[in-house]
C-alpha cells in the first residue's frame, strides 16, 4: 500500500477527480483518491488501467509536489508559443475574412503556407495550420455528402412532373 502525502483530504481528492474537467487530471486525481483510501497499487492499477509504475511515480510526485503536479504538465511548462503568436493570429483571422489566393475554401495546409510566408519559413506543418484555425476559432465546415445514387437535377425534375400528373390525373 502506497502512503500519499495529506495535501488534500480524501474528500477533496475524490471532488478534484469528479469536478476536473480534464480527462488526464482528472485520471491522476483518481488514482491518487484510490491510493488515500487505502486500495493497494495492484488494485488502482486494475481500476484505472494505468501500470503500477506510473501510479508509483504518480504518487511520489504528488507526495513532493502536491496536486499542481497532477494533469498535463505540458500545458504549463512556461515556454511561449513559437510559432502561433498571437500577432501572427491576428494577421490570420484578418486574412481569413478573405478567400485563399488560390480560390476555395480554407484548409489547413492553406493556412500552413500562409503562416510560412508570414514567418519567412520554408514549409510549416498542416498540423499547425489545423491549430491556427482552431485558435482563430474556425470549424470544420464541409457540404453534406451526395448520395451517389440520387438522380441528376434533369431526372428529378422529370420525376416532379410525373407525380404532379399522377395526383391530378392531368397528362
């Protein structure tokens, strides 16, 4: 059995896992709840499928760093954005208001390319491109699928008129 660190109360534990509103954190904050109720590692590993090393190495960080060590540490790591900043955000969703050189719609390696000229680089990820739109706030938007069955618009037309006669009994 592991022995966690009196940071917080069984309590508060089990209201961080149930409260979170991140999936990771809030899986750290389970476990840890586990383990201050007295559920042996082997069990916790079971219940959470997560291997009994990273609970053990959870737990030790929580027990030295309380619960800011718990979560997505990568989300705080201090370093600022190098590429997304929010200057080149801003020429982006001014840029965005227009259509692409090329016509269309915007994608996201459109976006890459645009981000690359911007920065004076070679070639940048559609990834990026992809997180710049979502950063700007922009969705998927894409027309609905054609059922390649469905009549052309002459055939459909013709069906029109056919059921127009039909129910009038006029041909």
């Amino acid at each position: 059995m592991a022995t966690i660190a009196a940071h917080l109360s069984v309590d508060a534990l089990r209201e961080r896992y149930v409260s979170s509103s991140n999936a990771r954190e809030a899986r750290h904050f389970h476990a840890i709840w586990l383990l201050a109720k007295g559920h042996t590692l082997g069990d916790v590993a079971e219940m959470t499928s997560f291997g009994q090393r990273w609970i053990e190495q959870l737990a030790a960080r929580y027990n030295a760093e309380g619960p800011e060590s718990l979560g997505d540490l990568r989300r705080r790591n201090g370093s600022s954005a190098r590429v997304l900043k929010p200057e080149l955000l801003d020429k982006l969703r001014l840029r965005l208001k227009e259509p692409p050189d090329d016509g269309g719609l915007w994608t996201s390696g459109k976006v890459a390319a645009f981000l690359a000229r911007e920065l004076g680089l070679e070639k940048v990820a559609a990834q990026r491109g992809w997180e710049a739109l979502k950063a700007c706030g922009m969705s998927i938007q894409a027309p609905r699928p054609k059922n390649p069955k469905s009549a052309s618009p002459q055939e459909a037309n013709g069906r029109r008129r056919m059921a127009i006669t039909a129910s009038t009994g006029f041909t």
